[in-house]
C-alpha cells in the first residue's frame, strides 16, 4: 500500500450486524462491507473486538467472513481476526481464512489467563504460526490489553518479528499509548504498526506508521482516507484539519455511552435498520432514552 | 449431599494431563479422576480454570468429560466447566453435558469484554439458560475476577438464583474474600456457596456455605474431606486442625511458581507420570531448576 509495510493504509474494524433472533445479518454485513470500500477503506479488519468476534461461534465467524468475499470484497482486502483462547480453534479460524484466499489477519494472543509471561505468549504465538503451517500468512499482531488482560511488550514483540519474518508483519496497537507505536515503529520500520485509535492516524503515519484500524471508520472512513491520502501535502493542512475534527467529533460522541453498541447505533442511524442498533450479550443495545439522545447528536454532526 | 444445598461437598477442579504432542491424555485423566474419588471427592469440577479448560477446543472439552464418564464416574458426580465467551458455545457445551446425563455445571460469564453491566451479564446467562432449554440443567456460577475481569456482584446474584430457581443453584467463589461468601450465605441461605480457595473450606462451611472446588484437592482430597465430614465435631478439633495444615501446607507450595503449572507438577511428583508436568500455552511448564526445587520441598511435605 505505501512501499513499506506489507499492511498499510485504513482499515475499518467493522461492526456486526444481528438479526432480530440474534444471528448476524450477512447480507447486511455485505452491504456494511461494500459501503466502507466505497468510502475509501483499503481494507476490512472484521471480526475483531468491534465486531464482537468473541461473542459468536466458530461457525458464524466462518460465514460472517464467507459472506464478506460473496459481497465481492477481494480477499486482500479482508483482514479478520481469527485469535481466541484456545490455540486449536485459531489454528482452524486461520486455516479456515488461509483457504479462502484470506492471507491477513488480526490475531489476539489467547486471553482466558492473565499475567502469562511473555515466553507463554511467544510459545502460542509461534505454535499457533507452525499449527497453520502456511507461509501464506501476515500476522497483525493484537495489543488491546484493556479488553484482553494480555499486553504485547516490545521484547515479544522484537522477537515474534524476528522470527516469523514475513509472517508477524505488524501489530494493532489498540492501548492508545502513541509513544508506544512510535517506539515500535523506531525499531522495527517496516513493521505494520497501526493505530487502533483514530485521532492517532495522523501523528502515527507522520512517525512512520502504517495506518489505522479502528471503529470509528465505520462512519467516517473518508475522512481518515483523506488523512491517509494527504499526510505529506503541506497545502492540504486545512483539510486534514477539518476531516481531524470531523473524526474527532464522530469518536466522541461514539463514547456518549457503551463504545461498540454506540457505533452501532450511529450505523443505524445513517442506513435506518435495526438490525445495526442490535448487539450479543453481554454487550446491550442503547435503550430509548439513550438512542434519543444519540439520535439528536448525531444529527448535528459535521 | 447435606440435605440442604443442591451441591454440596469436595470438589475438585481436576486438572488436564496432556501427551508430548499436547494433546490432553484421557487416560491417565481418567485415571486422576478415579483417584480423586477415591481420595473421599464429592465430585470432580472438571474443565475449570486449573484444568486449562479455556485452552481446549469444543471437540477437545467433549472428550475429555467423556472420558471421566467412560472412567465409570458417575454423572453426578462430575461438574464440568461450559462457560465461554460465546453464547452459542456455552449453549453447545452445556447440552453436550446434559445429552451424557450431566446436569450440574459452572458457568463461567461471557470473559472477552469486561467493565460490562450487571444487565449485560443477567441478559447473558438467561439467554444461555434459556437456549440451553434442559430443565435438569444446574448451574454453578462461577465468579473469578481475577482470571476473568468479570466479577459477579451480589445484586446479580440475588437476581438469578430468584428468576432460575432450582436452576443457578450456586456460585462458586474463587475471589479469595470469605466475607463475600459469607454475606451471600446470608442472602440465600440455600445456595450453594463453594469456596475457590482451600484454606476458606473450614471457615465457609462454620457460616453456612456448602462445600469447595479447589486446585489443591488435586493433592490433598482426603484432607478436605475430612474437614467436610468432622466440621461440627467438636472432639476432632486437632484432628481437623492437622488436615488444615498439611492442606495450607501443600497449597503454599503451589504456589512458589505459577500455580497451575506447579499443581501439575505436584501431581506429576506423586504419579511419576510425565503428562503432568505439560501445560497448554501459554501457560508454560515448569523448568528444570524449578522442578528440582519443587520435588525437593514437595518430598518434605507432610
């Protein structure tokens, strides 16, 4: 995408649609996919924390990421999140991605323990890599330790890179510390580091990183295109001004309440279906009072 | 078992034996199995988070409680952990339990997000119970904070045990604090409160609680069991007192290293059998000097 980095550029961490029964509504989701490539995503990061992944069986995240590629997104385009707790079903999600042309994806370390150490993290990271046995495969690894109870430190970090070059090519750095990223991006350069917040894109990809997945891309993935797009233009500082604010204005008010139920609620409000208002347990739907309010906000947004 | 909780007794949350190609060996687990209710268990709390049940694939789980059944224990003798971060699998795991005559199980919460709301969780395990649809079914709470980020507060477990009656018949308590157990004692005095720690068997059966599901009941079941049985005997005082401290004895040590793997160890020490010293990553077996250490204390113990 820029030369540099195996991924590169905006990738939307998109959410996932439910049908009233609870199930995912794949045609939705298809139309949701088809939607942010218009707007500009280089790619779709599904099935990842904003996608409440964790939340559906190996066999709905099977079909949620079939129906993406029968929606006619390319397989390069699809980056899904395939870690779970347990090594023997990354191993078969990743299988799974591998076998429909899906090289990319997104991997949590295995989350049920905490304070493992960081030699039980490369262990199933590496074991996870040899199980796939697919030299197909590009790692994204997944630092969101405030959901997953599991930092990635830089020492692990160092060393996956080091020895699955080619395969851990980058990380989702989701704990929103920029130093963090740019330490990462200092010692390994062409690495994929990419921002799991969105007003850190800018900052990120003016210290050489390579991008962005995150939530609010499913509202305002033109606005973080445009970003990506302009970086380097000095004449264009304005504009990547106002599509900074406009991002900023949408993130904020996706923390009104519940962060993934509230950006869902935003894509219901912009396609009018329900089915985007609606989230698995133990995540909960805005109630009336709160769509209300939100509704009113997001009426007033740039 | 006491005639007035649902589930009562020693329990053991049993731990996993895997073969050098990690694979978990059902054959020297149902071996441990029958060990353990020989030792004087009430049952065996299987799949749990000693048994690294959240490392196992879904087939993997359904072999392995099969495997204690085709050990000739009983089926309500067994308690299995169904919990996991998808509905749909704790559905699954759960009716599994049920399809072999298992009708006792704990339950873990949904444990990919945290900070979630007590409705979140309420939603969650009614949904699970309702779509597990078995009547028979008995449910086991399982409050692990620590592990899980999901603490189960007391509100919200007033609110289940009152809506699923003869169903959430108890909760196991692994988060150490005696004066939480208590209180809930006080709250729904014929809930089966079931202490996560050892050293909380004695005080929590003097306050009403019901029984224990602990790692060191691996080692050290007979103990428990004496203490379960001779609670109220006065002249056993000493008795009592003596089976208290080869218990703490035995958990101190546990805990030198880190304690699943120290655990396996122990019982790798008193069978000879390599399969336990194995961990699932990313928890790590111990090293050499550790092992070293621990059998040279573990000889000692009394």
């Amino acid at each position: 995408m820029d030369g540099k980095h195996v991924v590169a550029g905006v990738y939307c961490a998109a959410a996932t649609p439910l049908q009233a029964n609870g199930d995912p509504d794949l045609a939705l989701f298809a139309d949701h996919c088809r939607h942010l490539i218009d707007q500009g995503c280089h790619g779709i990061a599904l099935l990842g924390t904003t996608g409440e992944a964790n939340s559906f069986s190996q066999n709905e995240r099977r079909a949620i990421l079939e129906s993406a590629l029968a929606a006619g997104i390319a397989p390069d385009r699809l980056m899904p999140g395939t870690g779970v707790a347990a090594i023997p079903e990354t191993v078969a999600l990743t299988r799974h991605a591998l076998s429909l042309g899906v090289t990319k994806v997104v991997m949590l370390p295995p989350f049920y323990y905490n304070g493992v150490s960081d030699e039980g993290l490369y262990a199933a990271y590496s074991q996870i890599i040899e199980k796939t046995g697919d030299d197909r495969l590009k790692v994204i690894l997944y630092h969101i330790p405030q959901v997953s109870g599991i930092p990635l430190s830089m020492p692990l970090v160092k060393r996956l890179a080091a020895a699955f070059p080619g395969t851990v090519v980058g990380i989702k750095d989701s704990a929103g510390d920029l130093a963090n990223m740019q330490a990462i991006v200092k010692e390994l350069p062409h690495f994929s580091v990419l921002a799991g917040a969105d007003p850190l894109l800018l900052p990120l990809l003016q210290s050489g990183g390579a991008g962005c997945i995150t939530a609010t891309s499913n509202l305002v993935a033109n606005s973080l295109r445009f970003i990506f797009d302009h970086v380097w233009d000095a004449e264009r500082a304005a504009e990547i001004e106002a599509a900074q604010a406009r991002i900023n204005a949408y993130r904020t008010l996706s923390n009104a309440y519940v962060q993934i139920p509230t950006v869902k609620a935003m894509i219901a409000l912009r396609t009018g279906e329900e089915a985007w208002f609606r989230t698995r347990a133990p995540l909960l739907p805005l109630n009336e009072s709160e769509r209300a309010d939100l509704a009113a906000k997001f009426a007033a947004l740039p």
